[in-house]
C-alpha cells in the first residue's frame, strides 16, 4: 500500500532543486516545518550526539534508530527520508529485513551507503555494494509504499584517494541498481558535481552542504542541476556550538549576556502548542 508521504515526496525530485533540513528531534522537526520546508531527512550524527553518543554505526542500536525514524516522522505531515546509514547490517538477508522496518517507520524515502566503518576497508567491495543497493530497492518494492531509495557513495568521505572516480563509477552502477536518487557526500568542487549530475541523468542528485563553501550557493546548485541539498549534522552542530558557547561565556565571565540570543518563549511555545 502506498505511504500518503511517500506519494508526494518523489514529485520534488522531479524538476528544480530543494533543500532537505536534517532535524534531529522532535522539537527541531516541528520548528523546520514551521519554517516553511517542504520535507526532512533524520541525521544519524545529529541524533547520535542527543544522546550523548559519537556518530558511528554501533553506537546505537537498530530498535533506538527505528524508534526515532518513526517520532521524526509522526513529528510533522512533512515526508521524511531516513539517513539509514549502510542499513545497520552486513548480510543481505538482515539488510532487507531492516529496510523492510525501516519502511514500517512511515518514511518517504530512505539511504544506503557503501561504506562499512571498517577503518582497514572503508567501502563494501564494487560488486557487492551494488547488490545491496539491489537488494534494498527488492525490499522497497515488497512494501508496495513507493519509498524513494537514495544511493550514497562515501568514496569522499572515507578520504579515497580516487574518489571521483570511484564515485561517478559507482553511482551510476547504483542507479541501475534501482536507486532514485544518487547522493557522494563531501564534495565540495562545482566541477565535479556537474559531472556527477551528468553521469546519473535524469535520476536526481543529492548534494550535501555543512560548512560555507564560496559560490555553492542554492542558486548555483541548482543552476548545476542539483535536485536536493540537505546539510547532515550541520543544524544539530550550530545549536551545540551556539549551547557551548553561551555556557562557556557564562562559566568564565560570570555574566548572562549570550543569553539575549536565545529564541523567545513566546515563539517556541506557540510552535509547540500547534
């Protein structure tokens, strides 16, 4: 049965470009769409850190990431893609069975990533990677949901030395494989984007943005032909840093003053009460 979210969510996909904000609460959920955006991607970072945890695979388990998947998305009618890192499993078998769950959540499109927190072998090996993008676009298709499958290549953010390469080669590889959306995290070069946009025509492309880069600006991402610009941890680290900030300045100065930033009671309060 089609997911109601699901059924809109490939439509901003189709032509022009978007940005998906990656809340990682409840509450960050509901200011975002507040805010006016059109729909949400969760950030296993930005939640990792809420809970204390640092942002890797075995920090938290599958029951904790289904369970925050699924309150992102009951938080707002937007649709919600889920960052669902490398699908929390290295045999095929359990890789379906937790794309299965993850669709179960309510989302409107989930990733996949090759990478496979080994230090010593950073990327699922080519053949493989592909097949578990195959597998994981089976498994969608059992659900009869129409959930969006994104495919990332974490060739840059691995630091491979042939990253570019790897990564055009391997999206493309992905999205024969049955993705819809193709997405290589970290990379920053117009050029190299250009030529990623080119290489996966017409499927659309992900770009993701987390720090200021000079002239990736939303205009000229599209003007690329990007369709979809999320920012990962980004949001979830600039309230961190705005946090830790504002407590230092209060431990060491004994004044209140970096409070005046604060967003006003008032304002929160009437987003939460809607």
């Amino acid at each position: 049965m089609t997911n109601p979210k699901s059924s809109t969510f490939p439509a901003l996909h189709a032509s022009g470009c978007f940005i998906i904000p990656n809340p990682w609460d409840i509450g960050s959920a509901k200011i975002l769409h507040h805010l006016g955006f059109k729909a949400l991607a969760t950030t296993s970072a930005g939640f990792a850190f809420s809970r204390g945890l640092p942002d890797e695979a075995t920090a938290l388990s599958l029951t904790d990431v289904l369970a925050h998947i699924k309150e992102i998305v009951e938080a707002t009618p937007l649709p919600v893609n889920a960052d669902f890192q490398s699908g929390y499993a290295d045999d095929l078998e359990t890789l379906a069975r937790n794309v299965t769950l993850c669709v179960q959540t309510g989302v409107a499109g989930l990733s996949i990533e090759d990478a496979t927190g080994d230090d010593a072998s950073p990327l699922y090996d080519r053949a493989i990677a592909i097949e578990r993008i195959r597998i994981a676009r089976k498994a969608i298709d059992a659900t009869g949901t129409g959930v969006l499958l994104t495919a990332r290549c974490e060739a840059f953010l691995v630091g491979d030395p042939d990253a570019e390469r790897v990564a055009l080669d391997r999206l493309v590889a992905f999205a024969e494989a049955g993705a819809d959306c193709l997405y290589a995290p970290r990379v920053t070069s117009a050029e190299t984007i250009s030529r990623i946009v080119k290489a996966v025509a017409p499927k659309p492309v992900n770009v993701l943005m987390v720090s200021p880069v000079p002239g990736l600006i939303f205009s000229r991402l599209a003007d690329l032909g990007v369709r979809r610009i999320s920012v990962g941890s980004a949001l979830s680290r600039v309230a961190l840093g705005a946090f830790m900030r504002a407590a230092s300045d209060i431990l060491k100065t004994g004044t209140f003053d970096s409070l005046a930033d604060s967003a006003p009671f008032k304002d929160l309060n009437d987003i939460f009460t809607r």
